[in-house]
C-alpha cells in the first residue's frame, strides 16, 4: 500500500484482539549495496538488501526495550543470496559477522567492510534471535525443466 493510505490491523493484546486503523507512513531507509549497479565480480554478500533505523512504531508495538539495537530490513531483492540465506523484509540484523550493529549506518559500513563472500547474520524474527549464513558463492538454485 502507498504512504498516507489508511488500513485496518488487527492487534493481539494479552490474548484479545484489537481492531484499529492507522495511517500510512513513508519509510527512508539505506540501502547495504546498490541494488541497481550491476557489478557481479565485487558483489558482497548482502547485496540486495535495505535496511533503516527502527521506527518508534514499531518499538513500542512489539515491546522492544530503549536498549534493543538493530536495522531494520525494509527490502530483500527475491533473487539476491540473501534471499535464498532467509533474511526477510521484517527481520531485525543485530550482527553482521558477529560485530554489533546499532542501526541502519551502522549496518552500512560493516556490510562495506565485508572480504568475505560469506558473511554471518545474527537476525530477530518475531521475538526469536537466529544465526544464517549468507553466501554469495552459491550459485542461484535453477528450476526444473517441465515435463511435457
């Protein structure tokens, strides 16, 4: 949906839900790596995806603490490693090859700092913490020929 549009969200609140409208807002974000420069031999290994700061919003909606640090990934190309590694629009990134990340710059520069074309990510999902694996030297899975 497009900024200032309004929507209805049900909420679950200490088992009961809730019905409530909110209005829309845009939602600037960075991205790690150009998602429109073509340059298949320097990739790194979390090209395709963008991160921001976490909105209050969504801090207060989900009980995260003033001390929970992070960026939040607000897009993952489908067809990017990471993608097929399992990090979603959604997904907090908490550590990017076990460095702390504070926030969506922060995220930036080490993502610019990576050698590697793996590169390990602490990601939080719904209130659970999980270490994936991006790689970037695994080739993208190709489909099955259809049988006729």
């Amino acid at each position: 949906f497009p900024p200032g549009t309004e929507v209805k969200l049900g909420v679950v609140r200490d088992g009961q839900t809730l019905q409530i409208t909110a209005k829309l807002g845009e939602l600037a974000g960075e991205t790690l790596t150009a998602l429109d420069s073509p340059q298949p031999e320097d990739e790194g290994a979390l090209t395709g995806v963008g991160v921001t700061d976490i909105p209050e919003q969504m801090r207060t909606g989900l009980n995260m603490g003033p001390d929970f640090k992070g960026a939040l990934i607000s897009e993952v190309e489908p067809d990017s490693p990471s993608y097929r590694a399992g990090l979603r629009e959604g997904d907090v990134v908490l550590e990017i090859n076990r460095q702390r990340v504070e926030n969506a710059a922060e995220a930036v520069r080490l993502s610019r700092e990576i050698t590697d074309k793996r590169v390990l990510v602490l990601l939080w999902r719904g209130g659970v913490s999980r270490y994936v694996v991006v790689d970037e030297s695994q080739p993208a899975a190709t489909p099955p020929a259809r049988r006729r």
